[in-house]
C-alpha cells in the first residue's frame, strides 16, 4: 500500500534509460556542469522517526483511504514492522538494527524512497532552478544533475545541511 504514495516526483527515474535519452538532448552549454552525488550508507542513515511523518502525511492526503484504512493505523504498522521486526541473523546470532530502515526488510526501499522524495521536497522549495541547476534525475539516492559551473560546491553544501547528522552526500 505504502509503495503506491511513491513515484510522484518528477526527477525519479526507474532505471537509466529514460535519463540518457534525455541527457542527449539536453543542451549543455559551457557555462553548465554535469555532478553526480550519492547518499552514504542510505538505508541505516534515515531518521525513521521523520520519515513516520512523512508516510502519516502522504497517507493523509490520500482521500480515498480514509474510508478503507486509518492513515493512522497504517503508520503504526509501519512503525511496528520498522521497530519491531529488525532482527536479523549473522554467523548463528540474531540481532536488530538499532539506525535506519533495515536493509533486507522488503518495507525499508519504499521507506527510503519516501524520505527521497521528502528530501527532493526540501532541497528545491521553489523549483530546480533555485540553485541554478538545469536538470536533476534520481534513482533511489544516486543522483545526476546538471548545474552552473561555480555553483556545484553550493548545490552539494544545500544537501548536506538538510539532515547534518544523518543524510550526507560525500565528495
């Protein structure tokens, strides 16, 4: 259920095709750089208690579930699911992942594809074009962009002030 609230972005991409054939006719003139950046360690670095905020909003703002399923409800079993059943097993010893969306857990890549999209949400408010970028593409948390020669520093210190302790896009 929770899969479907994903992929309404517009710079997600399913696999690479689309953007390549979008990049070839993109004019790239010399003023413009391409970048490529890449979420550290995704899935244990998302705050899961943002990202049950996410879900209960997008949940929400689905009017045909209220009369199915409490929005609500559904985020608790998320929760739950996240919380409660991360246990996993390594060389004869069963643990559970105390950071992040468990990786393994069928839940964790729609998890971490919302918190994506949550973070897409924040880092251009008011467009691409706020921080001169002409083209921004993701694939989970691989993302392409073309931007301004001088302003790539600018674009990548936006995205890593988002969430200092936990989401970092190195260098």
């Amino acid at each position: 259920m929770l899969k479907q609230l994903t992929g309404k972005s517009s710079s997600r991409t399913e696999n690479s095709a689309p953007s390549v054939n979008e990049i070839k006719s993109l004019e790239v003139d010399h003023e413009d750089t391409v970048v490529s950046y890449d979420v550290k360690d995704l899935f244990t670095s998302i705050r899961l208690d943002l990202t049950y905020t996410f879900i209960l909003d997008t949940l929400s703002k689905d009017t045909s579930l209220k009369d199915r399923t409490n929005p609500f409800h559904l985020t608790q079993l998320a929760k739950f699911c996240k919380e409660e059943g991360n246990y996993f097993h390594w060389k004869g010893t069963f643990f559970s992942q105390k950071r992040g969306a468990p990786t393994g857990s069928s839940l964790s890549p729609v998890v971490a594809e919302l918190f994506m999209e949550h973070l897409e949400e924040k880092v251009f408010p008011s467009g691409i074009s706020e921080y001169n970028v002409q083209l921004f593409r993701r694939y989970v948390d691989d993302i392409f962009a073309v931007v301004k020669k001088g302003k790539e520093d600018e674009l990548l210190n936006h995205l890593n002030s988002l969430f200092l302790e936990e989401i970092q896009f190195p260098t």
